[in-house]
C-alpha cells in the first residue's frame, strides 16, 4: 500500500491518493459498507454501475462471518475477494460495525475486545482476531483496538502478521472523549510500524461538538504520511469536520440508515447556494439536503430523485414509483435507494417530529444514496485541490443549519 | 342443461396477436407470440411481480436474464397505487419502466382468496373494501377496465372462481356463469384487447365449458384453478384434455404452474404459457432451483460446500459464490434472497429458452426421474 499527500488546505485537511491492491483511489474518501462482504442492497452485479474506483473501497468486520461459515472455508476459497467474486475491490477490515457489532467497552479486558453480535456476545481475543484476517486476507485492516498496555505484547507480532496477512495494518486508536487517552494512544501507536491509523470509538453518542477538538489532538501526533481511517463519523457535517482535521478514509452507516427509512439524498453537489433551497423548504420531509420518499407529495411527482443525477435510479426510475415500493414495503425500493444515500436517525426524529421513519427494506434507495454520496466526497476533494475546502465546509454547514431551523420552526 | 339454449349470441373478438408455431415435436409446440410491447418466444414462464416489482430484481437484471413477460396483480395494483394513478402517469409500463410486456389477471382469484366475506353473485364479485369495510362490487366489465387502466399486453376476463375441491352444482353454476360474463365483456363495448379465459378443473363440465369458450374465437386461453392442491395424476390429465380441444393458433395459458417439471409436462402435452410465485418465494427461504431438484441453502451441509449452487449454471451468481457463502447469507440478509431469486428466476428462464429451443430442434425429450422429483432435458 502507498499513499502520498497531494494537497493542503489551509485547516489542516488534506487530499490524497492511495495506492492499495489494484486500486488508485483519491483521498478524502467513503469505505462503503458491508454486510458480509456485499451492501446491504446493492448485488455485486449492480455495484459496477456505481462510479469507480470510488465505489470499490469496501469497509466489513471480520466479525460477520462468527457464524455460518468457517474460517477454514474462507480459506479454502482463497479468501474475501475470491469467495465475493469481487477481485478488483478493495477491502478494509474493522473489528466493529455500526449496523450489527457494537464494541461494547465495558466487558472488553486485557484479553481481549468485547462486542455484542446478533450471535450474542462474542471476546474476540487479538490471536483469535489475527486467524480471521488471515484467513479473509483483506487488502487494509485495523487491529483490534482495546487496552494499550495489552497490545505491547503484540507489538512482536506485528512485524510477522504483516508478512502473513500481506495487507496493510491500521493502528486503532481508542480512548473515548478523554483528550489526554487519546493522545496517549496516538502517540503510543504513532511509534508503531504500521502503515495507518483507525481511530475508533466515535459515533457511540458523543455530541458533534466535541470532535473538533479530540480529533485535533489526535492527528496532531499522528505522521502526516500515513492514512488516517475513521469510523462512526456519518452525518455530512461530520465528515467535514474529520476532512479539517486531517482524516483521510471515513466508514459510515450513514447511508444505510438513510437507505432503511425512505430517505434520498438532494444536497447539490455542484455548489451550496443558499438563495437556492429558499423555494423548498414548505416541503414536508425536505431539509435542503434529502427528502423522504415516503411522503405523498411524491404519489404522483415523475421526476427523478435528483435531476441530473447520473445513478442507475435517476436514469430509470421516478420519485413515484420509488414512493410506490415504499408504500409497499417492496425490497426494490432500498436497493434503488443505496445505489443512490446515507445515518442519522436520532438527529432527524428529535428536529422533524412530524417524520414518520418506517424500518423497511427498500433496494432503490441504496443505489441512489451511496452515487450521491461519493459525489459528495468528490466535491469535497476538488475543494481542497482548489485551496475552498475552509469556504465550502462553512457554507454547507451553515446552510444546513439554516435549513434544520426553519423546518423546525415550521412543522 | 337447461342454460345452453339461454346463451347470448357470440360475438367474435378480433384477434390482435398472433401465435405462430415455429416447430412441434408430437403435442409440444414451440412459437413465437406477438404482443405490442414484446415479441415473446413460447415455452415461457413468467415471474410474479404482484405490486409492481419482483422482489429484490431491477427491471435491467430481468431483461438480463432474458425474462420476456411479467405478471401483476390487478387486486394489489388496485388497491395501491390504483389503477387510476397508473394510468394517469402512462400505464405499468411506464410507471415501473418495464419495456417488454405485462399480463395482469382479472382480480378476482385474489380477492376470493385474500378478502373476508368475499362473495360471487351473478353480478360479479362481493366484497368488504380492504380501505373502509364498504360492500363493494368488481364486475367483469370493471375488471377489463382497470386492466385496461394498469394497460398490460394480455388481460384476463373475470371467472366465476371455484375452489378445485369442491363438486356438485356449484362447478356448472361457476362455469356457465364464467361463459356470460365473457359474453358482457365482449358486447359490453369494453376495449378488450387479449382476452383470456378460465376454465375450472371438473372433467365433465369442463368439455362444454372450452367448446363455448372456443366458440367466442378469443385471443388466447388459460387454463386455471389447478396447482390448488389437486394430485398430479388429475393435473395433467385435465392440461391434456383442454390442450386438446383448445385450438393451435391460440396461445395456452396454465395459471400458477411453477414447478419445473410440471412445466415441462404441460409443454409437452401442448401448453405454452406459465407463471407461479414459486421460484422467488422459495428463494426467500433459501431454496435454490438446480437440475436435480433443489438445493437448501439453510442446511448446516452447506455450511463448508464450496461449490457453486449449479456448477452448470450461467448466472452471476453460480459464477462468482459458494454454497458455503450463501448459506451464511440466508435469512439473515436480504442478499441472501436476492441472490437466490436472482439465479432461481435465471434458471427458470434458461428452461424457458431450452423447452422453445429444444422442441424447435425436434429433438425434445424429457427424462423424468424414477420418483418425479426431477427432470432433466436431454437434446438430440
């Protein structure tokens, strides 16, 4: 794996490009997420009709696979790209993921991390951890992030497990919203051989407010060439204020949270203009940034979710159509909807009361969401190669807030 | 026996697609049939998209796999979005961007299996609306005309529906009843653009039933109120019987016919068209369709096969995934089903294509296994 920087922007965000696998992918950029290896929604013949190379750095957790299928399988089918078919993608391994194993800190101990799995409670111990990368041999991974005295004595491993594995080790750094244990951590993994950084614990509940300045510290110590991935961080804003920070590679359920509850994607990608979203806001559902298709000002709206939008649903699918699936609770719906959106439930229940969010599948939806979003990114990466990353975070975030507060005071 | 002299004058219906036979081999025929939005080859198996969609597949994965017409359900469409919200942004077609054609059935079986108190009167069929509890009534000229709303290629007349198990006066009652109602289809001035017809499964009456309905010269026939349960022996019997008196030029039409081998067996007894929900609802619960028979995914055997689903399969599926692989998938991802209905509707579409292909050869042969649980087709 290779990575060099190739731009600064004034706050301390940067582009990059990463060489992994087959693979040369710009930085700042999305790990799409995985269950078991594929999108939720999106079958693998489908995935090739989203942009690439961006649509082929896939995020999983080892962890999916604890049961139904054998590390000894995955091994005899040589491993994660051969069993998915999906030989020019590259995968990055997390030991936890939003959607079904949340690391659970309290029952994690010197020997090893706890997470709650639809399998019950599993202690993943760091050996235990080593034999599935080995066996599912993806091209990035993150170590398996818990106590840092405990992982001292891995240190001597490391060095082998890489020669083992072949794919690049991510140091994760922990330590809750404490500044000082993260920067402990960092440091401490800073000196490590490995050729990136996973920050984890993120997305479990802190307030937005204070990411700036934990992340600020972190990548403060971290070298400056080397990748920095994040997890948890989902919402447009967040992302943003990783990109300022320094944060190259960011793994969000965002879109599949987006994807479960009707929602589309419709931020413009091209600029933020504020006067631009002024005419929508009376629309039930629209904060300037997504609708929710669920809405019956959809019933009979044959446009397509974002003009313009060159996804496999805006180029073959209406507004109505996908409202129809909705109503329906037909799968196709989400799978539109993944191929075109984005997470963050508690904020949108807590601003748009009136919001009925229904946990239904949909396929539509995802094809949509994850097109929109990756364009997102790559607007984001134009910005910082054009020295306006600073103006443009500014602008979106404002114009969102504004957007969030008027439809709050209106419903 | 009193009814027939009380028949209506027939009316003919103009015929607008035509069914041209490419090849036979004794009673299986192999045809081309023309319908406005596609020209269809037969043998052919159509998937259920009762709401508008086959679940989990996009419209570009069915083109794909070479599906040639897709059935919706009047009662769903009906119900939601309705027939009049379809129309008016430009058909089914349109709505769901299918290019290739669509046959809607008229109702009726699905509200006298779906809805309480639903209830057959010589004005059509009673019901409780689903939305309000209001007594409402689907006659047959209704029937046509949301068919005609939704505009699929083939439409279906509205019968009399007669559970397969019951016997007695009942039969000739539904059947005699189904013969009016066509005739007020076609006098009533309803746009009737393909019209197929019902028959019931009782031997006796059936005979008088398919001479009237050939008699009304229509565009095509189905055969129906089969795959209720009936044993296989009666099943085929009856397909033999109607194929035999229906004629050559019309395409036959066996509704809810969806095992494999119950496919072939009717092809070769003459039929041409089939849909069932089978191959995607035994996908959802992780059966794969292979040519031995079935494959179940969920069992723990599959757990470390590394196999294929079908070796012999084409599908991107059997091409790119293990056993092992979807059975870790299935039930407990909606991957896990899409990529079974995915490969179970290709290989229902390869039948399709090899039961045509095959019979347009001459060299159509079926090798059914000793306890009827397989077939195989072998090509000269």
């Amino acid at each position: 794996m290779k990575f060099t920087v190739k731009a600064w922007s004034k706050g301390g965000g940067r582009a990059g490009l990463l060489q992994v696998g087959s693979c040369s992918i710009e930085t700042p950029a999305l790990l799409l997420n995985t269950r078991k290896g594929l999108p939720a929604f999106i079958s693998p013949d489908l995935l090739s009709s989203l942009p690439t190379p961006d649509s082929r750095l896939l995020q999983f957790s080892p962890l999916h696979f604890s049961e139904g299928i054998s590390l000894k399988t995955i091994s005899e089918l040589g491993g994660l790209h051969q069993m998915l078919g999906l030989h020019e993608h590259v995968f990055a391994a997390v030991p936890r993921d939003s959607t079904i194993s949340l690391p659970d800190y309290q029952s994690s101990n010197k020997m090893g991390a706890s997470f709650e799995t639809p399998c019950g409670r599993l202690l993943i111990k760091p050996l235990q951890y080593m034999e599935m990368i080995s066996s599912m041999k993806p091209n990035m991974w993150a170590t398996l992030a818990d106590e840092v005295p405990a992982w001292v004595s891995e240190k001597r491993n490391k060095a082998s497990v890489d020669r083992t594995t072949g794919g690049a080790v991510f140091g994760s750094i922990v330590g809750g919203s404490k500044i000082e244990e993260r920067k402990r951590c960092a440091k401490e993994v800073a000196e490590r051989n490995v050729s990136g950084f996973c920050l984890g614990g993120f997305g479990l509940g802190e307030s937005m407010d204070e990411h700036p300045s934990l992340l600020g510290a972190i990548t403060e110590i971290l070298p400056e060439d080397k990748p920095r991935q994040i997890c948890g961080l989902g919402l447009p804003e967040e992302v943003l204020q990783g990109v300022a920070a320094g944060i190259d590679l960011f793994d969000s359920t965002y879109i599949y949270h987006l994807t479960l509850g009707g929602f589309a994607l419709t931020f413009p990608l091209e600029e933020i203009r504020r006067h631009g979203y002024g005419d929508q806001l009376s629309d039930t559902g629209r904060d300037g940034s997504k609708i929710n298709l669920k809405a019956t000002i959809y019933r009979k709206d044959t446009s397509p979710i974002l003009e313009g939008c060159k996804c496999y649903t805006c180029q073959n699918h209406t507004k109505a159509y996908i409202n129809h699936l909705l109503n329906v609770h037909e799968m196709l719906a989400q799978i539109l909807l993944e191929m075109y959106v984005p997470s963050f439930l508690p904020i949108a229940v807590a601003l748009f009361p009136g919001l009925v969010i229904l946990t239904r599948n949909s396929c539509h939806f995802s094809s949509h969401n994850t097109h929109h979003y990756l364009g997102f990114f790559r607007v984001i990466r134009e910005a910082i190669k054009g020295g306006t990353f600073e103006e443009f975070r500014q602008n979106f975030v404002e114009t969102r807030r504004d957007h969030i507060l008027a439809a709050a005071l209106s419903a | 026996m009193e009814y027939i002299s009380s028949y209506p004058v027939r009316a003919k219906v103009q015929a607008a697609a035509g069914v041209k036979i490419l090849g036979r081999f004794n009673r299986a025929r192999a045809a081309q049939l023309t319908l406005p939005h596609f020209v269809c080859q037969t043998p052919l198996f159509m998937p259920v998209g009762t709401q508008g969609t086959i679940k989990g597949l996009t419209t570009s994965q069915l083109e794909e796999i070479g599906c040639q017409i897709i059935l919706g359900n009047t009662y769903h469409l009906a119900l939601r979005p309705t027939s009049e919200l379809i129309d008016e942004l430009g058909g089914l077609h349109n709505f769901m961007n299918w290019p290739r054609a669509l046959l809607t059935d008229s109702g009726g079986f699905q509200m006298v299996s779906l809805l309480h108190l639903a209830d057959i009167t010589e004005k059509g069929v009673t019901f409780q609306s689903p939305v309000d509890g209001k007594p409402m009534l689907l006659t047959p000229e209704e029937s046509i005309q949301i068919q005609n709303r939704i505009g699929a290629d083939i439409i279906m007349a509205l019968d009399d529906v007669v559970k397969t198990t019951i016997t007695g006066p009942r039969i000739e009652e539904a059947m005699y009843r189904t013969l009016r109602w066509i005739d007020r289809c076609i006098a009533g001035n309803c746009p009737v653009t393909h019209t197929w017809k019902l028959d019931d499964t009782y031997l006796l009456v059936k005979d008088i039933c398919v001479k009237g309905l050939v008699e009304r010269d229509l565009p095509g026939y189905a055969i129906g109120g089969l795959a209720g349960g009936e044993d296989k022996d009666s099943f085929w019997r009856v397909v033999a019987q109607c194929t035999a008196a229906l004629p050559e030029d019309k395409p036959r039409y066996v509704m809810g016919v969806g095992y494999p081998l119950d496919i072939v067996v009717c092809s070769a007894l003459g039929a041409d068209m089939y849909d069932c929900v089978y191959p995607t609802r035994t996908a959802r619960f992780g059966t794969a369709l292979i040519p031995e028979g079935v494959l179940k995914l969920k069992h723990q055997a599959m757990a470390n096969d590394t196999r294929p689903i079908d070796p012999t399969c084409e599908c991107m599926v059997c091409k790119n995934y293990s056993r092992a692989y979807i059975h870790c998938l299935v039930t407990k991802d909606a991957m896990g089903s899409q990529l079974l209905s995915y490969h179970n509707l290709f290989y229902m579409m390869k039948l399709s294509r090899d039961l045509h292909s095959s019979i347009v050869d001459g060299g159509f042969r079926m090798e059914i296994h000793s306890d009827m649980s397989s077939v195989s087709f072998v090509n000269y």
